[in-house]
C-alpha cells in the first residue's frame, strides 16, 4: 500500500503525458481552426499538472494565465479576422511522408542526446544527486554570510533576478523589441471615440455583473502575486501576466470602448517605459551610489561581495526584501503588465477602421 | 526496471511523440494560424525537457527549491539541499514562456498584416501570389 | 483519532465519491443527449457536482489531517475560497455559452417543444 502512494505521482505524470499527446495530435488533425485551438488549451492544461508535479510551481503560476487564458483568446480573436477553415486538399502525400520520417529522426537523435545529459549517470531516471551548480545555488541563496548569498529563501527568484541577472535583462528587451514591432505595424491605427452605451453593447448583466466584482480581485491577487516574489513562488512574471487577463476580460465582457477609458494606449506605452526606466534603475543603483562615493561595485550587484562591499539592505523592520529583488519584482509587472495590455487594445480594432487605413496608405 | 523508472520512460517518450507532431504540424499545414499553433506546442515541450532533465529521485519525493523559514539553520539547509529540485532550469523556462508569449503575439500581427494584404492565410497560394 | 477527526474524514471521503459519481455522469450524459442545450446541464454537473463538491470534501479531509500542523488551515482555507469562486463563477459561464450559442445562431434547435425567447423577441420585450 504504501509502494502505490509512493507510486501515485509518476502514475500521474506518465497519463497526464500521454493524454496531452492524444490533445496535441488532435490539434494538428483538426482542419476547423476554433477546435484546434480548444485543443491546444487541453494540452496546456495537461502539461501544468505535468509540471506541477514536476515541483516547479513558478513555472505554474506564469503557465496557466498565458497558455490557457491570453494565447487562445489572442488566436481566437485571429481567427474570426481572417479564415475558419484550413484547406488540406492538394497536399502530395510523398512530401509529407519524407518531412514525417526526417522529423522522426532529427528527434531521436537530439532526444537520445538530450538524455545524455542528465551528466550524472547515463540513465533515463534522473538521480538522486543534483549537479554541482544546483547545490551551490541551493546553499547560497539564503545563508548566514551576506557575502556570499542572494539573502532570498526563493531560489528561483534569486537566480533569475541575481546570480543570472543579465539574462534576465535581456529576455525584457527581447520582449520590449516584439512589442515595438507590433507596434510599429500598427502605427497608423486608433481607437475611434465612439460612446459606449451601457444596454446595446456587451454581454448581457449577468456577465457584467459578475465581471464587475471578479477584475478588482483578480488585481489585487496579480500585485500579491508580483509583490511576494521573493519569499514564496511568485514574481513580477507571473504577477503580469495574471494582471493582463483583466484587459482582455474587459474587452471581451464589455466591449473595446469601455476599456479604453481604464488604459489609453498611450498612457499604457507611458507606463511601461516606466516600467522600464525602473527595471534599468534598479540594475545599476549599487554602482552609482558606490561610484559617487569612491568605491568599487559591479551592475546588477544585490548583497555586498568580496571586493565590492556595497549592498542593497536585505531587511526593513525585520522583515525580508532581499535588496534589488523586491524593486525589480515591482517594475516588472508593471512593464509586463502594460505591454501586454497595449497588445491586446491594438488586437481588438474593428477591421473596419484598419481597411481604411490601409487603403489610405496603399493608394 | 522498477515501476518508477518505466512511468518516467513513458513520460520522456511522450513528450518526444508530441515534439514529432508539432514539427510535422510547422512544416506540412499550410494555414498560417496553424503553424502558429503548432510552434507554441513545440515550445511547450521543450520547456518541459528543461524540466525534466533538473528532476531527482527522492525517496518519497522531492521538494520545491523555496525554503520555509527565514533563519534556517545548519541542519535545515543540509536538508533542503539533499532533497530540493534543481533550481536552474525553471529560472530558465520563466523568462522563455514571456518570451513565447510576446513572439507569438508579433507573429499574429504579421500574419493580420498578411492577410490584409494579400487576401488568404494560405501559404501556397501567398507564395504563389509573390513570385 | 478524535470524534471531530472521524467525522470530518468520513464526511470529505463521501463528498469526494458524490464527485466523482457526478462527473461519471456527466461524461454519459454528454454523450447522449441530443441538443447543445441539454447538454450544457450536463456540464453545468460536472463543473458544479463534480468540481465544486470535490474540493470542499478535500478542504475537510485536510481539516482533519493531524500530521500536517497548522498548515491545514491555510490548506483548507484556500480549498474553500476557490470553491466559493467556482460556485459563483460557473453559472455564468454556462449562462454566457448558452446566449451566445442562441443568439448567433450556432446550434440546431431540434428537438424542440417550445421556445417562449423566440415569443418574447417576437413580442419586442427582448432586444437583441
């Protein structure tokens, strides 16, 4: 009995990993675009119970908001823009069953490689150590001597944010370049000023009503999300994205028009810049206190290190905030949280308006 | 091989069956929304190979690497060490899915423009259209 | 164990039965029954008895959890707050799901016995 509790969550694992194969082929199969997307979103949510019982809930809290609520919505909103239907008719089957036979075997090889990798023991089942980084990582991340340490019980917030800061930064300015490239394809776009009357548009009452009382919650359960980052599972990631779920609930219960008296495009870029100026801020605000005063200190530097003794505090009145930590948490969910509101308004313009636009322009 | 090793076999194969699908999907439906489709599955399934590769076998299970308490001492942080989860590669998977989100939000804008332009979604006849 | 134990054990085993008892039947009646109406009550059972029920008999087994310490306050706290969600939220996503699908003409009424929406729009009380 006590082997089949033990067993219970790799029992789970393999049937959560199987029925997402069988949502994911029928995906692919599926020639009414609508339901592959429902799909899809099967897959999603069967691969965050994969990870869940993977022990990454970080992982978790940013999954379910982006691939189960936004990524849909967003194609959706696509598909009834453009076509319903994907016509199959005139494919060679010669051609498909050589691409199909060169992917099998591009994906046995570089998955036999990747199971290699475990580096450790050459087995499939990981093993009971872990490597050498991830135990550094472990016992440092929050440790009596201040100098060798992230002063953060959160591992994966202190990786992402301290020891493998850079990254970080630039993951914001890959993020921050797609969302000036959608920007600048709709540069000639607005938002027309139209009334929004209460009775004619939107969803009915009971949508509304409910819809009313639900968006503050979700807010303020997003700036907890974002603002705990550092002492539980959380972060500025996870908080943004739970935030931008509201935009488009508001769009799709209400309509365009009432959103946009919440966030005005431009109030939207406004803030993210914000944002932005913040996260770079927080980056280097130990090297310029440290310079103004003459002594030495790197970017991005959390806690005091050996040669550098300048740091951020680690507590306020007996709480924990780990430094550089709690502000680059802040300022991250507002960038994220805006550029993604700033997407979706742009997303949700009648098709009307932009032919004209683009009419207007062609000629 | 015991029972614990084969289900985790199973899990890693079907995650292979989904990366052969989803790449079967870029390359051979021709409907752009499609191809959208199918690239965030292939996404998705090589972040959970990232995962997979930072687990450990614990007996009964391993931990998350979030401590629980503020002043851990010596014998905690032995513990927490021998029985928590690879750290790296969630760290890794977070910024990766932001980052999937905002690539494929610029993807449906350019496949808007696409269709805008030149009146399908269609890849074979777009191509045909341009050349 | 204690009486208190006990009784909170027994009671969140059965809640959890009473669920999957309702999703089994949900998953039948999804099947056979013939109208996208009708088979959004069958649904309706397995977000509310299926869903909701569960986790409430969850919330009081880990009440009554010992080993776990004080944590199964907080367990059993969150496990009610999300169920109070559930109740309230579901209804009136099944209640957007049936407008839409009648209003946008997506579903086959067939069979039909009587449809006093179609009167009431006919009559002008009901726009839209």
């Amino acid at each position: 009995m006590n082997e089949l509790y033990e067993l219970t969550p790799y029992l789970v694992l393999a049937i959560s990993a199987l029925a997402s194969t069988v949502a994911v082929y029928l995906a692919i199969i599926e020639k009414d675009l609508i339901k592959a997307v429902l799909y899809s979103a099967i897959q999603s949510t069967f691969y965050a119970l994969i990870f869940y019982l993977l022990m990454v809930p970080d992982i978790v809290l940013v999954y379910i908001p982006v691939s189960v609520g936004l990524l849909p919505a967003i194609i959706i909103v696509t598909i009834k823009k453009t076509e319903r239907y994907e016509d199959v008719a005139g494919i060679p089957k010669s051609s498909s069953i050589t691409i199909l036979s060169l992917v099998v075997a591009f994906t046995f090889i570089a998955g036999y490689l990747l199971v290699l990798s475990h580096a450790i023991t050459l087995d499939v089942f990981p093993s009971a150590d872990a490597r050498a980084l991830a135990k550094w990582f472990l016992n440092t991340t929050l440790w009596w001597n201040r100098m060798f340490s992230a002063m953060s019980p959160e591992a994966v917030t202190a990786i992402v944010w301290d020891y493998r800061g850079l990254d970080t930064y630039f993951e914001t300015s890959v993020m921050y370049l797609a969302i000036i490239g959608a920007l600048a394809l709709a540069r000639y776009f607005e938002i027309p000023k139209k009334e929004y009357r209460e009775e004619v548009m939107g969803m009915s009452i009971i949508g509304k009503t409910a819809t009313r009382i639900v968006v503050p919650m979700i807010l303020v359960v997003a700036i907890s999300i974002a603002l705990h980052g550092h002492l539980t599972p959380g972060g500025g990631f996870q908080g943004g994205v739970t935030a931008a779920v509201t935009v488009s609930l508001l769009i799709f219960i209400f309509s365009t028009y009432f959103a946009i008296r919440f966030f005005k495009i431009n109030t939207a870029i406004l803030l993210r810049i914000a944002g932005l100026i913040g996260i770079a801020l927080s980056a280097v605000i130990t090297a310029i206190i440290a310079f103004s005063t003459g002594q030495q200190a790197y970017i991005f530097q959390n806690q005091p290190k050996v040669i550098a003794q300048l740091g951020l505090p680690y507590e306020v009145g007996g709480n924990l905030i780990s430094g550089t930590l709690f502000l680059f948490n802040v300022f991250e969910f507002l960038a994220v949280f805006m550029g993604f509101a700033i997407l979706f308004l742009l997303l949700s313009i009648p098709e009307e308006i932009i032919r004209e636009v683009i009419r207007g322009e062609m000629e | 091989m015991d029972a614990k090793a084969y289900l985790f076999t199973v899990t890693y194969i079907a995650i292979f069956a989904n990366i052969v699908i989803s790449l079967y999907g870029i390359f051979v439906r021709p409907s752009i929304i499609k191809k959208i489709i199918a690239l965030s599955i292939f996404g998705d399934c090589t972040f959970i190979y990232a995962i997979l590769i930072g687990f450990r076998k614990i007996e009964p299970y391993p931990t998350i690497p979030v401590m629980t308490v503020q002043q851990p001492s010596q014998e905690y942080i032995k513990e927490f060490v021998s029985t928590a989860v690879d750290p790296l590669p969630p760290a890794l998977v977070l910024t990766g899915v932001v980052i999937g989100l905002a690539t494929m939000l610029f993807l449906v804008f350019l496949a808007l423009q696409a269709y805008r332009v030149f009146g399908t979604l269609d890849i074979r006849k777009i191509v045909r259209m341009r050349g | 164990m204690s009486l208190i134990n006990f009784v909170l054990t027994i009671m969140g085993y059965t809640l959890i039965g009473i669920g999957a008892f309702c999703q089994v039947v949900a998953g039948i009646g999804m099947n056979r029954f013939p109208n996208f109406f009708v088979r959004l009550h069958a649904a309706t059972i397995a977000a509310i008895g299926g869903s909701f029920t569960p986790i409430i008999g969850c919330s009081l087994l880990a009440l009554s959890f010992e080993e776990l310490g004080t944590i199964r306050f907080f367990l059993a706290g969150g496990g009610f707050v999300t169920a109070a969600f559930l109740l309230v939220l579901a209804p009136v996503g099944s209640h957007l799901l049936a407008k839409a699908a009648y209003f946008s003409k997506a579903t086959v009424l067939q069979p039909k016995v009587v449809d006093v929406l179609e009167e009431d729009m006919r009559r002008g009380e009901v726009h839209e």
